[in-house]
C-alpha cells in the first residue's frame, strides 16, 4: 500500500423533492438512472458557476466522485406527451382554411398547440415516466481540478449562475456546502476497503479476489451501464459499468486506488473512488 499526499477536495450535497436522469435505452416509457452520470455532473457543476454549453466539456477531464445519501425511491407517474412538431399530410379544407385567417402556412409542418387533429390521430401520448423520489447526492471535486476557486466561492455563498435541476428542469434542486478537506490517496490497498462512493468497475482489483468485492449480509449490490463521456453533438461515446447500493450503504471492495477524507462536518472518514 502506498499513501500520497494530495490536494484537498470540496463536498457538496445536492438534493430535491424529485429527479429524473434518462436511460439511453429507453423510449416512450422512460427509465430513470439512480444517480446522474458524469455526463450530468459536468451540467451540474457548468450550472453552479456559469459556464457555458461548450465550456462544460473541459470538466470531462475533471476528477469526480458521488454517494448516493438517501435510500433510493422510485415511482411511476403517468404523462402526458404532446408532439409539439406534429407532421400531417391530407389536412382537411376546414382546418386549412382556419390555419390561414391565423397567418399560419405549415408546408408539411403543422404544431399541435393549435390543437389540431385529423385522419384520426392525435399530437397527444399517454406514457409511464419512472421518477425519483426524495433524491439527494453527495458530489466530490478535488481543488486540483479546473474553477475549484469558482465553485468554491458560489458554495460558500450559496449561488448559483443558473437554476439547478435533477435532470429535467420541471424538477427543481438545492444544495449544500458540506466544506474543504483534506484528502490522501491510497494505491495498491491489499485489504477490502469500505468504500462510500459510486464504483466503477474499472477501478476493482480482481487480482486479489474474484469479484473485487465482498457482499456484506443482506446487501443489495446494483450494476448499472452509465454513459461517461459525451460530445459537443450531445452524443455520448463511452460509458462505464458502476457498483452502488439500494439503501446508500458502503461497499467492501479491493481496488487499485481510492481516497481517504477527513470529513470534519459531519465528524467521519469517508473512501470514495474518483472518475
């Protein structure tokens, strides 16, 4: 095992009434994440201090950890989508005539909020969406990493440039400033280690068990498939498999490295693995 002195990270919590981070690989009855990936952290962060859509890309190459706090809750809840770029072909004489005393020339194009329908379809969908309840995270930026000072400054005063939502803007967010503190890196830990954040499978060192991990009695483990990196064409190109639990329990695992922090706040010792 070896130690290595580093810089210290910043702690902040993020929480709401509600949250919602879509699966890629759902559809018209959208899955939630259970935590928002990377790809949302960087929008995160980007909100706090103001940085614009292309500057939040230079935070993919940021270090980042996440625990989830609270137990995870979910719930269906019921929709209403409406195609707000409804395309039609075969418009009625009534409806065409109306569109015109509006001023309104559709050329293929006709938007549903004029509440028009015909050949017996509607701009309407019911669907199922999947929602968090009662999210709330904690986040880890090291101060090494690019507008720490920034961050810093807005979580102290607690501002931020623009509105924080938990993945979706009806779904309104708050934070916390949790402190500074100070961290030591740790490589090559021989023993199972308690870790508190999300794992990425990546880090697991199944050179010395089988897994990288060892399940604690009556411990619900999840594996998830995250994006983690994602373009300015808002197209993700790699994800990575994670390790988190249901009820926000620490996991036991082997890893190549991981942080130790002296979290002065809330008076423990916290491991997370970074990103």
């Amino acid at each position: 095992m070896v130690q290595n002195n580093l810089s210290e990270t910043l702690v902040f919590t993020i929480y709401g009434d509600l949250g919602f981070f879509k699966k890629f690989y759902t559809t018209s009855s959208p899955l939630t994440f259970d935590f928002p990936p990377k790809t949302c952290l960087t929008g995160i962060i980007g909100a706090l201090i103001g940085l614009s859509y292309s500057q939040r890309y230079e935070l993919y190459d940021c270090k980042m950890a996440l625990s989830i706090t609270n137990p995870l809750k979910k719930r269906m809840f019921g929709i209403n989508w409406l195609n707000t770029r409804w395309r039609g072909k075969g418009i009625p004489e009534k409806s065409q005539t109306w569109l015109e005393t509006m001023g309104i020339s559709p050329r293929g194009e006709i938007y549903a909020f004029t509440g028009l329908e015909w050949e017996n379809q509607s701009p309407h969908t019911q669907a199922g969406l999947e929602i968090l309840q009662f999210p709330k995270y904690k986040i880890y930026y090291p101060t090494s990493n690019l507008y720490a000072d920034v961050l810093e400054d807005m979580l102290k005063s607690h501002k931020s440039f623009f509105h924080l939502y938990l993945g979706s803007s009806e779904f309104i967010a708050d934070f916390n400033y949790l402190g500074k503190f100070k961290q030591i890196s740790i490589f090559n830990p021989k023993d199972f280690v308690l870790i508190n954040s999300i794992i990425y499978t990546d880090i697991l060192n199944t050179s010395l068990s089988k897994n990288g991990i060892q399940i604690i009695s009556n411990q619900k483990i999840i594996k998830d498939n995250v994006p983690s990196l994602m373009i300015p064409e808002r197209k993700a190109i790699n994800y990575q498999n994670v390790l988190y639990t249901l009820d926000s329990t620490p996991i036991k695992a082997h890893v190549k490295e991981y942080y130790k922090i002296e979290n002065s706040t809330e008076n423990r010792v916290e491991n997370v693995v970074y990103f």
